[in-house]
C-alpha cells in the first residue's frame, strides 16, 4: 500500500458488533476491489464494539495488506465511526458500505463506471428493501417527507450512506466541523454532480440493527436540527395562532355579555391554560435542542479518539501511523 493519495480506491466500513459477518464481508469487498484491478484499501473501524469484532479486525490486518484497522477509543456512532474512516482513508474515490453487507459491495464496479461518467458523487437509492418492518419504512419515509419539508438541501429519501464518491468531495466533506453529523445530508448539501444509482437493498447478512427506534429518533432530530432553524419559527406560528384565538374568545365573551349572558369561565381557562403552557413548553424545548448543540459544538472537542491504527503496511514500514 502506498503513501500519500496513492491508492485508487478506498472502501470504508464503521463496525459494531460485527463479529459474525466481517469475514463474509472482508471476501466480498475485497474480491469486488481485485476486480477492479487498480489499488486499493479497505478501511476497517471498529466502533467500540463489545463483541471480538476488534480481533477480527486486526487479524485481517496481518492477513493482507490492503486492510487497515482502525480502533475507536469507544462506541461514538455510526456516523462519528463512519467520519473517522473517511478521515483516514486515502484513496481518490471512496466506497461508503455498511458491515452488514445490507448494500452489496458487487456493486461497486457498476458504481465506478458510472463515476467515469463525471459524477463526483453516485449515491445508492433503494428501491426495494428485503427484511424491513413496515414500521421502519413507514418512519423512514414520513422522515423523509418532514425534513424536506423543513431544509432547503434536497435530501433525497429512500438513501442510505452507501455511495461512491471522490476526492474533492470528500476533502469537502472532512472540512465540515460540525460533530452533529448526518453525512447522506452533509454530501447533498456539498452539490457538486451527483447522480443515483438505484439498487435492491438486503437485509442483514448476520447480527442485528443497531439503530433502534430510540437511535432512529436521535438520527432525525440530528438531521432536522443540522439542516433547517424551520423548528425556530414555531414559537412566533404558534404565538400568532393562540394570540388570534384569545382575541376571537374575547370578541365572542363581549357579544355573549352583551346579549345578557354571562359564561361561566374556569373551564375554559383552565383548558387555554394548559394548552398555551404545553406549547410553551415545547417551544422551549426544540429552543434547547439548538442550544444544547451550540453548547457542544463550542467545546470544540475532537469528533473522535483513535486508540490504534493497524495496517501491515504500516509495521512493515517500521511505523503506525
Ligand atoms: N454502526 C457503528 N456504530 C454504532 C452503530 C452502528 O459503527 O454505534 C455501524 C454498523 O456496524 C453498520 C452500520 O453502522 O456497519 C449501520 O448500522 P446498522 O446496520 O445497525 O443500521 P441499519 O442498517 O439497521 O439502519
Ligand atoms: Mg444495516
């Protein structure tokens, strides 16, 4: 493996508790790279995984070359693991896949041709998806519809972060600070020429999701957050609304007073005042998500700690990088 931007094609991998399929994985990436028969990498990072994922790791490391192992400090994530890979990677067109061979790393060459066609990104787009619950589909796509709604960066729906894209992207892609990442959406607010390339979506080779509704929640909010301050603008839609309807409530108590009846009012109140609290409540509460993120992205702390980076090439050359 050379040094420098000297390897053609990098292929980067976050992995968490994938013990049970990395072997599958590692025989299918890099037959798929052979095929290509120019240089490449493949990048391995263990995400702080509990499992003996890490072992697994390095001990492809010592079998071939091409591997580099990188082992996080702890569990950061999937998008943190997957932002540490791509940072270290070094190749001039970089293949995002997941570990759980959901995407199907043979698809890599019709991916590359299709970059030859002068794409700077070629993002995969489902079109079908083996082994989902309705329940994670009909989520995913009313996500889609609320964030485009919401951001002004089409964010196109039915995309995972498989996708093939180069060099200049991706030194784009690595200057962008922010730790609060939701990199499918960061590569389509780079621009840039980028095209899709539908495919059939698997499910999992072994193990199990690692993104539970809980995750999936946090990834939204993330998403939407990152890309639109739309959520600011609640707290003036929903003050105006109430303000309207306590002045309508107002009007109709005159006339009815004036009519010569007077209406009994703690019930009214008592609901007003619920509802008026609740929507305060939550306007406060979407002004501390942006807050709370100012206040982590000020720290500016390292997206990320290495504890080790592992490459044959690396030991060979009498140095880790
Ligand atoms: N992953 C990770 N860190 C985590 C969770 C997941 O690196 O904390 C990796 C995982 O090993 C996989 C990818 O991120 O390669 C996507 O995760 P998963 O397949 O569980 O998500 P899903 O496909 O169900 O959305
Ligand atoms: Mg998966």
């Amino acid at each position: 493996m050379a040094d420098g931007l000297n390897v053609a094609l990098s292929v980067v991998v976050p992995c968490y508790n994938e013990d049970a399929g990395i072997d599958e994985l590692y025989l299918r990436v890099s037959a798929a790279c052979e095929q290509q028969g120019q240089t490449y990498e493949i990048v391995l990072v263990n995400d702080g995984s509990a499992d003996t994922t890490r072992d697994k790791i390095f001990a492809l490391t010592e079998r071939d070359h091409h591997v580099v192992g990188i082992d996080l400090a702890r569990n950061y994530g999937h998008q943190i693991a997957l932002s540490a890979g791509l940072e270290f990677c070094r190749g001039h067109r970089i293949l995002i896949l997941d570990a759980d061979l959901q995407d199907p790393p043979e698809l890599l060459g019709p991916m590359m041709a299709k970059m030859d066609e002068g794409y700077d990104v070629v993002y995969g787009l489902r079109e079908a998806r083996e082994g989902e619950s309705w329940f994670k589909l009909a989520t995913a796509s009313l996500f889609y519809r609320v964030l485009g709604k919401l951001s002004n960066v089409g964010i196109p729906a039915n995309t995972g972060d498989f996708r093939l894209i180069n060099r200049r992207t991706l030194d784009h892609l690595n200057a962008m600070p922010e730790r609060y990442r939701f990199i499918r959406g960061m590569v389509s607010w780079i621009g840039l020429r980028q095209c899709a390339f539908p495919y059939q979506r698997h499910s999992r080779f072994a193990g199990e999701t690692h993104y539970p509704l809980r995750k999936m929640l946090i990834l939204a909010i993330d998403a939407m957050t990152s890309f639109s301050v739309t959520p600011l603008r609640f707290a003036s839609h929903f003050g105006i609304a109430f303000g309207l309807l306590g002045i309508a409530t107002l009007i109709y108590t005159i006339f009815a007073w004036a009519a010569g009846q007077v209406l009994p009012g703690w019930t009214s109140l008592a609901s007003i005042m619920l509802i008026l609290g609740s929507v305060q409540l939550l306007v406060l509460g979407i002004f501390g998500e942006y807050l709370g993120r100012m206040y982590m992205e000020a720290k500016r702390r390292p997206l990320f700690i290495v504890n080790q980076v592992v490459s044959r090439a690396a030991v060979e050359a009498g140095h880790a990088r």
